[in-house]
C-alpha cells in the first residue's frame, strides 16, 4: 500500500502530540532535517507539505525546478530526483536539501556535461544556496546526469535545480 500525504501528517502529528514540551523541540529540530517539517528564513516551522509559511504568509522557497528552457526530458529529471530522493533519503544526520542545482562542466571529456561534484544545495530557510562537499560519483544521480548530459549537451549558462521530494 502507498504512503499517501494524509499518513505522513497523521504518523507526525501523533509524533507532536506524544512528544512533551522538551521532546517537541528535538522532534522539531529532527523533522526539519528529516525534511519533514520546514523552516522559514523568518523562524517559523511548517509541515512538509505547506507551500506558504504559518507565520509570515511568504511562498516557501525552492519549489520549483530550474532546467534549461530547451529541457524536454521529463523522464529522465525524475530518473535524476528518484536518485536524489534515494541519495538523502536515509543518510544519517545530514540535513536534506530542498533542492539540489549542479553545474556545468569539461573535466569529462570533450564534451560538457553536468557535474556529479561542486552541487549547490538550498534549505527553505535561506534564499541562496551552499556547496555540497560530497561528490555524488557511482550513484544513481550520476548516473542521470550522465543520461541528461548525453540527452541533449548544457551549454554555458545552463541552470539545473531539481526539487528533491520530502516522502
Ligand atoms: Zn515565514
């Protein structure tokens, strides 16, 4: 049977509700880097699923994609989030991203491709994003990045952000 989104709050609702008031701090604090729960740049924590914040009403940030304008491979970007949803999905004490941008590059060969290392990964709580130290080689997301590259080659100036699912 799948998860659906209403047995994901009822199981973290019911987490909030037997937590006591020292336990909800640390529930909170893991369910935010569970990606679980979301915080705001204004402080304010949200279900995973809310697309504006409780507190402030601003739109949460990084829901949305970014590919080249040319990008018709629909397929192979979700190839590319099922590996960055598998990636994060149990890493342990790693705070998952909102999404992850990859950059360009030439250190494969000839032709440009997208990087499998230098990611950029962006938190709902900042509007911009930091470097991933980790080098996503030998995984499935390199593998649609090799896929995506050979697809149809970026090209300098090219953006790809891919949104990584919460469940
Ligand atoms: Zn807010």
């Amino acid at each position: 049977m799948a998860t659906t989104p209403t047995d994901v709050t009822a199981v973290l609702n019911r987490l909030m509700t037997a937590a006591s008031p020292y336990e909800e701090i640390a529930v909170t604090d893991a369910m935010i880097t569970a990606g679980l729960m979301w915080r705001c740049p204004c402080g304010g924590t949200n279900a995973y699923n809310d697309i504006v914040c409780d507190l402030c009403a601003a739109d949460r940030l990084w829901i949305a994609d970014q590919t080249p304008p040319r990008y018709k491979c629909w397929k192979l970007l979700d190839d590319l989030r099922e590996g960055l949803k598998d990636w994060f999905d149990d890493r342990a004490r790693v705070r998952r991203p909102a999404a992850v941008g990859f950059r360009v590059t030439n250190e494969y060969g000839d032709d440009p491709a997208w990087a499998t290392s230098g990611a950029t990964v962006y938190f709902p709580d900042s509007p911009t994003g930091t470097e991933y130290p980790h080098d996503f080689a030998h995984s499935w997301v390199a593998d649609a990045l090799v896929e995506i590259s050979e697809f149809d080659r970026p090209q300098p100036g090219d953006s790809l952000r891919i949104v990584v699912p919460a469940v």
